[in-house]
C-alpha cells in the first residue's frame, strides 16, 4: 500500500501524540515519586506535630472548657496526621499585646527557619515540640488568665528550638 503525505502526517501527528502523552506521564511519575520522597521525609514530624495539636486540643476542652479552641487543634491535628502541611500559628492572628507579638513574630521566624533548614529532618519529634510549644504559647497568650501555662509552652518551645539548632 501507497503511504502518501496525508498519511504520513497522520503517521507523524501519532507518534508524536503518542511520544507526548509517554513523556507527561513519566515525567508526572518523577515527581510523585519525588513528592513521596519529600512525604516520607516529613511523616514523622507530621505524626508527632499530630499527637502535639491532639494533647493542646484536649487541654483547651478540659482546662479551659473552651469547645472552639479545642476544634481548632484537633482540626490542626488531624490535618497533621493526614500528613497535609500545617504552618505555625501567626502572633498577628490573635489577641496579643504588641510588643509580645512582635517577640512572637521573631520568634516564628526563627522556627520557620529552622524548620526548613537543610538538617530538617533529624530529630522529628523536636521540630514538632518546637512548632506545638509555640502555637500552645500564642494561642493562651491571649488569655490573662492562662499565663503561667503560656509561659510554660514559651519555655518549653524555646528549648526544643535549641534542640533543634539554628538554621
């Protein structure tokens, strides 16, 4: 059989169709295979940064009988444990004096820092106490009343954040 041009630019238009849709798709299998990577790097952080947000929820019902602060840990906690990202609290987003929150956003820097420093990574359960510590001190921060428990997630996220190292 004769293959004529229109033929042959059928041919042509296939094959590179065909060529095209090989390449998506390995190309979409890298980067799984590299976002799994990356997924499996992060899962104990995120597992430990669960149990962190689950015990801050279960402290906002039982000590402060506060039904909205204990969803919104555990809603931090089971996105965590689905292993989603879930960022440190912003200092801007609560009630909190000026100068401490201005302390706070410091802060933060330096864990995000942390956080996403190169060595990331080594101790897990670290980084988590560090990033629970420090939304546990925001968030009862600005409530007067719980200001010896701030303190203490204060005091407790600063020496995971040494534990952790600079970045």
């Amino acid at each position: 059989m004769f293959a004529g041009p229109r033929h042959r630019r059928e041919l042509s238009k296939h094959s590179l169709y065909r060529g095209m849709l090989f390449s998506v798709a390995a190309l979409a299998a890298c980067l799984g295979f590299i976002q799994a990577a990356a997924g499996d790097q992060s899962a104990d952080f995120k597992q430990d940064l669960a149990q962190g947000y689950s015990e801050l929820a279960s402290f906002a019902e039982i000590r402060t009988h506060d039904a909205a602060g204990q969803s919104y840990f555990q809603n931090k906690s089971d996105r965590a444990r689905a292993l989603y990202k879930v960022d440190p609290e912003w200092p801007t987003n609560w009630s909190v004096v000026p100068d401490l929150q201005k302390t706070m956003m410091r802060d933060r820097q330096a864990l995000v820092a942390a956080l996403t420093n190169p060595k990331a990574g080594r101790d897990p359960k670290a980084e988590a106490m560090a990033q629970v510590n420090f939304d546990c001190w925001v968030a009862l921060s600005s409530v007067a009343s719980l200001a010896p428990e701030s303190e203490r997630c204060r005091n407790a996220f600063q020496a995971a954040l040494q534990q952790i190292g600079p970045p």
